[in-house]
C-alpha cells in the first residue's frame, strides 16, 4: 500500500522517549527523518491532540500528517466470546482513516491519529504464554471449527499499520508457529503487501463492507468497496483466510435494494475457492451522542446517515457508555431481513455472528 501524501503524509512524530531502544521504533523513526520529533510522556497524554476541540476542524490533517509512537504497557488478553475467542493486547490505537462511525474517537477526544506501540516482541511473547495455557480448541464452534481465535486489530486497522511498522509482519509470522492459534483482524484497506507475509491459513482477514455510495460518504480515506471485493481471491491464494465483515448495517430509505446489489456483486467476483472458506459477520451500527457532536464539526452530512432518534434508543454498553442503537424489536426484524437477502443471494456464506 504506497504511502502517497492523501493518505499519510507524516510531519510529526509524536513520541514516548524509550521508543528508540526497540528494534520496531527505530525503524520507524528512521522510515520519516524530516519529521519533527516531540518527546511525551505517554501516549496518552498529548494535550495538543487528546481532548483539543479545536482539533475537530483539523480532523484529516492531523490524521495525515501526525503519528504517536508508544510502549505498550499493560499486555493482557481479555476474552471476547464473538467474533474471537480473545482480544490480543493492542499494538495500535486510531487510524489513518476516517470512518464517520468510529468508535475509538469517543476514548480519545478530537483527533485520534495513528499510534503505534513499538514492544511487538512483548505482545507477541504475552499472545503465545496465553495460548499454551489454552491448550487445544476443545470443540468446534461459531467462531472457528479448529483454533483459538485473536484479534489482534481491536483498535486501529493493521492493513494501513503495516505501511509503517513491520509489526504486523511480525505478528502474522509468530502465529504461523502457534499450533493452537489463529490471528483475525478487520480492516477497511487494501495493502497487497501482506500478499507476500505467508500466512499459511493462521490469520483472518475480514474485510469491512457495505453498499459503496453509502461507503463513499461514511468510510472516509478507505479503499473503495469494489477494491476491497476484488482483492479477496487474492488473499485466498496467498494464505489468509478471508471472511466477510458487513458492518455497519446502516438503515435508511432503500437500504434493501444497496445490499442486495452488494451481495450480487460479491458472489459475480468472487472464485468458488474464495466462496468455499467465505464466512461472516454482521453488526448493526452502533452511534454515540459524543461522536455526533464531534462530526458535525468535521462532517456532517454523514450524520444524516448515523443520526437517526427516530429509530434510534439510548443503551449503556459493556464499557458503561451511553451509546445509540436501534430500537430493540425493530432491530431484531431489520436484522432478519438482513439475513434473507444474504441468503437468497450469498447461500454459501455462512453467518458466524450478528448483532
């Protein structure tokens, strides 16, 4: 995935101040040498950044042209239970992307550009002590028939990552060695560079889509829907497994039609190897109060599209957040519509998850 100046255009390194005593930060600091360089002591603690509202009207550029460079501290796992097995330790937080509906923006205040944790060795180290405790899967299940799944992308998207670490590299081969374990990940872009990593069917792609002229409004800076479609078989045949990730499922006047037309589109591209692993996963959107008021400074139109209280409840989540939703009952029919179309169209494409 080039690193053109649209997508990332790094200015300034935003950086703990061990950093340089990893192999993995070195590299990077050495990847931008005109960048200027501002020591922190945490990668939390960026008041020019985190909490900044002024940082709204700023939200591209500073996402463009400003990465934040961490040690990871805390390397727990964490169970999941949905779409994994377990949550890996993250080894990075915000995005060069600009998706309208993200949620990591709520944690992070007004601008949440790329940060990278530079201690993959650790992570790495922690992943395989918690799978040799695992033991074997003991059954198949709904989340993968034969290996204990981590997601190792919870925070951020390891396709536009990889365009500046080696760290994802690193992952996907230390997984390759795990006989137990198999990695899984999101994302919204397509870098072919993980095409030559040789994952050997240990890590999961699951590539984010929904009907492109509602992507084209809410997925801002990510690859282009039919890119992301053409590129499974691809994936296939380079050794990832590949599911797809239809999410979020936005409800609007003539959502039916989009998705029925996405749905064709997939099963007219996609070879029969490709749709013979095909899983996926479906999510309902998920919007937060907070998130609106931040894009109606960056991006409003979208919030046509997400802000919707007529068919929208307030619900506290797991974290303890007041998040929006849609409305229970109602929610539960959309859902099922949702999955006839798939079915009438995609029959071999089995449904792991939704909610």
């Amino acid at each position: 995935m080039a690193l053109t100046s649209d997508l990332l255009d790094i200015r300034t390194i935003y950086h703990e101040p061990t950093v340089d005593a990893f192999p993995i930060g070195r590299d990077i600091l050495a990847r931008f040498p005109d960048a200027e360089r501002i020591p922190v002591p945490s990668h939390w603690n960026i008041p020019a950044l985190h909490g900044n509202e002024g940082s709204v009207e700023d939200w591209v550029r500073i996402k463009r042209s400003t990465l934040v460079l961490g040690v990871k501290k805390g390397l727990t796992l964490r169970p999941n239970g949905r779409s994994a097995h377990f949550i890996a330790p993250s080894t990075s937080n915000g995005c060069a992307m600009a998706c309208a509906y993200c949620y990591v923006p709520r944690r992070k205040g007004f601008s949440n550009p790329i940060s990278l944790f530079v201690n993959i060795d650790q992570a790495c180290a922690a992943i395989a002590r918690h799978a040799g405790r695992q033991g074997p899967l003991p059954e198949p299940d709904t989340i993968d028939p034969e290996y204990w799944i981590y997601d190792i992308g919870e925070n951020g998207d390891l396709s536009v990552d990889a365009a500046v670490s080696t760290g994802v590299r690193t992952f996907i081969e230390r997984f390759r060695t795990l006989p137990n374990a198999k990695a899984s990940f999101a994302t919204k872009a397509v870098n072919r560079d993980l095409l030559s990593y040789d994952p050997q069917r240990k890590t999961r792609i699951r590539f984010s889509l929904m009907p492109a002229r509602i992507a084209k409004i809410v997925d801002i800076r990510t690859s282009p829907i039919p890119e992301r479609i053409a590129a499974i078989d691809d994936f296939v045949a380079a050794g990832y497994e590949v599911h797809a990730n239809f999410s979020p499922v936005i409800l609007y006047e003539g959502w039916e039609a989009d998705w029925r037309a996405l749905f064709a589109e997939i099963d007219g591209t996609l070879s029969d190897a490709a749709k013979a692993q095909l899983k996926c996963e479906i999510i309902m959107l998920t919007h937060n109060a907070g998130l609106h008021e931040v894009n109606l400074g960056w991006h409003p139109k979208a919030e046509d599209l997400l802000w919707r209280p007529d068919i929208q409840e307030a619900k506290v989540s797991e974290g303890g957040g007041t998040n929006l939703r849609y409305r229970t009952g109602w929610k539960g029919q959309w859902l099922a519509r949702f999955k006839s179309l798939l079915a009438e169209t995609m029959p071999y494409c089995t449904v792991r998850y939704a909610f």
